[in-house]
C-alpha cells in the first residue's frame, strides 16, 4: 500500500511539474510565469500530516531546484519546511476543509514567490515595487491550480486512514 501511494503521489509530482515547466512555461502574462508545485505540496501535507508533507515537500523541492536553473537548493528547503508547517497545523489546530487549505496554499504560493526575490530585494538593491508586483502576479496566476491541487490529493485513493478527513 505504501509503494501505491509513493507511486501515484510521484504520479502527482510529475504531473504539476510538466503542467508548470512545459505547458504553462510558455504562458507568461506580463512576463511571470505560473508556479504552482507549492499548492500540491500543501494539498498533499493538509491530507497527509507532518511527516509525508514533509517527505513530499523535500522530493517536490528537489525536483524544482533541478528544473530551474537559477536556483540551486531554494525550494529543497523551503517546500519541506512548507509541508511540515502545514501538516502540524492541520493535526493541531486547522480543519482539512477547502477554506483553510485555499489559505494555505495562497500562503505558500506568495512566501515562494516572495524566497524568489528575497536575495534581490535585500542583497542586490533592485526595485523593491517591481519584484513585489512580480510576487503579487505570479501567486495571481497560480491561483487557478489551488483547487486543482486540492481536490486532487482529496480524491487521493489510498490516503492513510489516521488522516483522512471525516464526512462531516
């Protein structure tokens, strides 16, 4: 059951990264282009718990940092940290509701968006209201992947039983 789930979640990884690097890649309104790979890692944590939020982040990041090449291990460490944040927020104090997820994922989606231009911002002295408005654009055009991302890790067939939601 454990590799099931290993496999369809890599399924899951594989899926967002050819949407976000070859589809949506091409579509860059204003010059910024979609990331969307923080919505799943919080889809997958808010399903999930901690730990294989967590696990899932640090493969999702990996892969990331991989692809793009301006970064070297950004997204190695922010993703798990993302996955593992949320995934202890939900076991302690959040429901695993569409509101509370769409929350999060915004979060993650703008706090990626935000790492990106953080050693600009603050080390190199760029604009600061152009890198804000390119943060601000790019969480914008990510936002039609949050409920994606959402439904599917709900529909996901072999949650563990410990974190699956209640029908009420």
């Amino acid at each position: 059951m454990q590799i099931r789930r290993t496999v369809l979640y890599g399924l899951y990884l594989l899926l967002f990264l050819l949407l976000q690097n070859v589809v949506f890649s091409h579509i860059a309104p204003l010059g910024v282009r979609a990331m969307f790979m923080p919505a799943l890692v919080v889809g997958v944590a808010v399903f999930e718990g901690g730990r294989t939020g967590g696990v899932f982040g640090l493969a999702a990041g990996i892969v990331c940092d991989l692809f793009f090449s301006s970064q070297r291990v950004l997204f190695t460490i922010l993703f798990p940290v993302i996955g593992f944040t949320v995934g202890l927020l939900v076991d302690f104090y959040l429901n695993r509701r569409f509101f509370s997820y769409a929350v999060m994922a915004v979060a993650a989606l703008f706090l990626s968006a935000f790492a990106q231009m953080f050693a600009l911002l603050f080390f190199l002295g760029q604009a600061s209201f152009r890198l804000w408005a390119t943060a601000i654009l790019q969480t914008l055009w990510s936002l039609p992947f949050v409920p994606l991302a959402y439904y599917l890790c709900k529909i996901f067939p072999w949650r563990s039983h410990e974190h699956a939601p209640s029908p009420y």
